[in-house]
C-alpha cells in the first residue's frame, strides 16, 4: 500500500509509512545532520536492524527501551527502529539530575540504555544504580558499541501486529518540582498527530529545521510528521542563531517548530533580516508563553504561516492559533482544534460555563488524542484526569484561563504559579505583560514569595536590554503606577539571564530560591 493510501487509514504505524516512502523514494533524503545524511532507503533499513536485535536480546512488544542522549542520526534510527517492533521508547533528558535519571530507568522498566560519552560521564557515579545495559550510539568504550550491538545489514525482524492502545512512548515530565512522570502516548495518539499536521503543510517536499532536543515532544511533533510523509528533517544538535539562519537559507527550508526564546533570539540577530527565509510555509511554536509583539514582529518580518499550538505532552486537548489568520487574536493561544473539547473548571471542580464570557477557570481537555496514564503511577494519574458529569474523561491541565467572545483562549498563568496576595489573587502573566512594555526591558519573569503582611507577594526578575542602565527601584515605581494597587511588586532584581530549561521554559522555582531579601516583606 502507498504512503498517501496508508495516511487515510483509522490507524497505521510510523514504521509502515517510511516502509512506504523508502519504496516509493529510496534515494530521497530522510535526515540530515551537518555532514551527515540518511536515505529513506537507508533509514528503512537501519529500522529493520535496530528492531531485528531488539528481538534478539528478547525486548517484547509493549516492553521500553531508554536513550539519553543528544541529536544524532543514530539517536533518531533507535527510536524509529523500536517502534517498528512495537518497543516503547523513553526519551530522557541528558540535562535532568543523574538521581533523576536513575529514577527514570527504573520506572520505566527498560532493559536497554542507549547512551553516548557524554551521558555516560554524566551518569558514571551511579551507573551501578541502572539495572539497564548500556549501548552506546557513538561508540564510546562506556557501553556495548552500537555498530558492534546491531545485527548485520540486511537483518529483518519479525513482524508485529501494532495495536492503536499499545505505548509508543513514555516522555518523562521535567522533574524541576519533584520525582518526573512518564507520559504514556499510546501509538493511536500519535498516528493521530500525523493526521493533524497534514493541513500544515508537511508533505514530500517539506524541510523541517529542528533546535530542540530528540526528547523534547515539542520536537517529536514535527520530526515524525516530517519523515513520515516523505519530507526531510534538518537536525541541529545545539541551537545557535547565525547557524540556524544559515541552514535555513541553504536548505530552503519549508517548516519549523521553535520555542519562544528561539524565535526572540532569531528575530534580535543583527543579521536576520540579510538571509532569505522566503521558502517558509509554515512556522510552529510550543512550549511556553508566546508573546503578542514577538508574534507581531514574526509575522512583519518572516514569511510563511505562524501556528502555535498550546497543549500538553499528556494530550487532552490542544488550542490552535493561526496567527497569520488572526491578527488581532495575537495575546490568546487560539481556539480549540476541530474535535477537541476544551472547558474549565473551578475549584470545586464544577465547570464554569462557556457563556461566562471573561470567567476564569483551570483548563480541562478531552481530544482522540490522550496519553494513558503516568507509567506505574495510577494515583498521579487520577489526579490528572476530571470527569465531566456524564462520565466523559478530560485531562487536566494545570492551567488557568478565560474564553473571550469568539471562543479564543487566553492563558493567565500555571495554577501553581498564582499568586494569592493578602486573599487576591495575582496572576504572574499579568505583571509580567506591564515589565516588558519598559523600554529597558527585554525579558522579565514574576514569582510569587512568602510575605508576613500579605502571605504572598509578588517579586519580579528582569533581564535588561544591552546598554540599559535603569535600577531595580525605577523598574520597580515604573511598573507598580500601571498596576492595580493588589498586584504590586515588592521588589525588582536585576538578572543576567532567566534560568531555562532545555525547550525554553522558565524554571520559576529557581528564581523563587534566588531571592533573599534584607528585611521582610
């Protein structure tokens, strides 16, 4: 069966599609990565080996392998390669702690470690911790070789029956506010992402350029619609602007997902404007808070569409803005995607009624795209779902937002990360919205901290554009005269950088560790 007939299947594997395409286009280019390039022949063929040793070494179907690791063709072959033996993968993030590594391994039961010398120097001191055999995808003498580990070229596994409810992979949340969750996404949830992204463009001659880590399901969203449907995926292992914009320009790159610092870092290079960006189709965005004038800015100075999609690695529901659609919709995350039932709830869990207009609510969503469950953790599980008075199953967000009018969504801010001053409630996006809006402010980030007078009180950080000389306490008067008088700032510090994690996200935790004021507040 042909790819294009295969794609309007109820349910289909990722390893028949590039079956399809390395039949169809053996010799076009699947992968990418400096000098570095892999055939849909090629790719087809290492799948085969990488799931015929799997079987091998006696990993089952539904059984999970784990690879910690930066970008490499290899890193991307393994993954692919597990599906098609019906093996879930684990992608684990390099940067998380070893414990949380250790922790990681464990819980998702793998059997099999794909490392490289970097991750293995990492996790040497507890390396007797991990019951999983090492395999290393560069080689590096602190595991089994892979080129040693695989079977011969023209190996051919056995075949597996995949099952829609079977788990594709298990992302592991970050693990900044405690031991991480893996997310269990089932390969219906994902055959279904493949659907989805087919009106974006992706095709069999899109170019995707990634900057974002192998681990990260921002990532993954547009790297298996890509080769799936016959396009190339460019791949960076570390992003850098100037190398960035080159590669676009080379490539002629048609596709992109970035996360909002990315895109705040291309758009301020010197040199943006000099290179040509014109074979853009389409622009993605995730991850993180998207401002309105960055948005702005984008859509003015690099063509193509701009989408963002505001979700959850644990699905339940995604909101899609088309920002080149909807111009004046730049501050919300879009309305909900077709089929997707998005609703919130108040404290009380009771649902606030979508004819309250303006009424805030934590965001619930329900969509054919929904992960399982949090692996080998039923109680953190019920805690993530709500269900609906007729028994219908959402996933919880964490979130807190409103609908406007026309059914567009805006996000005020992680329930968690609300603030609650002196019984108030203080929404950090609001805060941080009237910082940015200071000429000298380039980035800005507000957290709420313990206060005798108020229980909480907000405190902002703020990273100052090049040149900028204004103090703490000038930011400080300038922001509390726009602010209504509860959502006043108790004090302003002045940062060189807000401390990030690997896609981009604020750790706000972090900044709530950094302050240490004189005196009480």
């Amino acid at each position: 069966m042909k790819a294009a007939e295969l794609i309007e299947l109820p349910f289909g594997t990722y390893g028949e599609l590039i079956r399809a395409q390395a039949r169809s286009r053996p010799n076009h280019l699947a992968l990418i990565q400096d000098q570095r390039s892999v055939s849909f022949a090629t790719l087809d063929a290492m799948m085969d080996r990488v799931a015929a040793t799997l079987q091998r070494d006696g990993i089952r179907p539904t059984e999970a392998v784990a690879i910690c690791a930066g970008t490499s063709l290899e890193y991307a072959a393994v993954f692919l390669g597990a599906l098609r033996a019906g093996v879930a993968v684990a992608p684990l993030a390099p940067s998380s702690t070893a414990q949380s590594l250790v922790d990681m391994a464990a819980n998702a039961e793998a059997r099999l470690m794909f490392v490289d010398a970097a991750t293995a120097q990492q996790l040497a001191a507890v390396r007797s911790d991990i019951a999983a055999r090492f395999i290393t995808l560069d080689d590096d003498a602190a595991g089994e070789a892979f080129s040693r580990w695989l079977e011969p070229a023209g190996a051919v596994p056995k075949r597996v029956d995949i099952r829609p409810e079977w788990p594709f992979n298990i992302i592991y949340s970050s693990g900044t506010t405690g031991t991480p969750k893996g997310i269990v996404q089932p390969h219906g949830m994902r055959w279904s992402h493949v659907q989805r992204a087919r009106p974006q463009g992706y095709g069999p001659d899109a170019v995707t350029l990634i900057a974002t880590p192998l681990y990260s399901n921002t990532t993954l969203v547009s790297v298996f619609p890509t080769v799936t449907l016959g396009g190339t995926v460019i791949l960076m292992a570390k992003f850098d602007a100037a190398k960035y914009l080159a590669l676009a320009e080379k490539h002629r790159a048609t596709h992109t997902m970035l996360v909002p610092v990315q895109y705040q870092r291309l758009m301020a290079h010197p040199d943006f404007d000099r290179y040509d960006l014109s074979s853009f189709r389409m622009k993605l965005c995730t991850s993180a808070p998207f401002s309105a004038a960055l948005k702005a800015d984008i859509l003015k100075r690099w063509p193509g569409g701009l989408v963002e999609y505001y979700g959850m690695t644990e699905g339940g529901g995604t909101c899609i803005l088309a920002a080149h659609e909807h111009p004046d919709k730049l501050a919300t995350v879009g309305a909900p995607a077709e089929g997707h039932d998005i609703r919130l709830i108040d404290e009380a869990g009771r649902e606030v009624q979508r004819g309250e207009i303006g009424a805030i609510g934590e965001i619930v969503g329900h969509s054919p795209a929904m992960m399982s469950g949090y692996h080998r953790q039923p109680d953190k599980t019920r805690e993530a779902e709500w269900y609906a008075p007729d028994g219908k199953r959402f996933i919880r967000t964490g979130d807190v937002g409103r609908f406007d009018a026309d059914g567009f969504l805006t996000l005020m801010d992680r329930k968690k990360d609300m603030i609650i001053s002196g019984g108030f409630n203080v929404y950090p996006s609001d805060l941080e919205a009237v910082l940015i809006r200071h000429p000298a402010v380039n980035e800005a980030a507000v957290v709420g901290v313990a206060s005798e007078r108020w229980g909480e009180t907000p405190v902002a950080f703020v990273v100052l554009k090049v040149g900028a000389g204004e103090t703490p306490t000038q930011l400080q008067n300038w922001t509390n005269e726009r602010l209504g008088k509860t959502q006043r700032l108790a004090a302003v510090e002045i940062v060189d950088a807000l401390p990030r994690s690997a896609i981009g996200k604020i750790l706000k935790r972090e900044l709530r560790d950094l302050f240490h004021p004189a005196a009480p507040i």
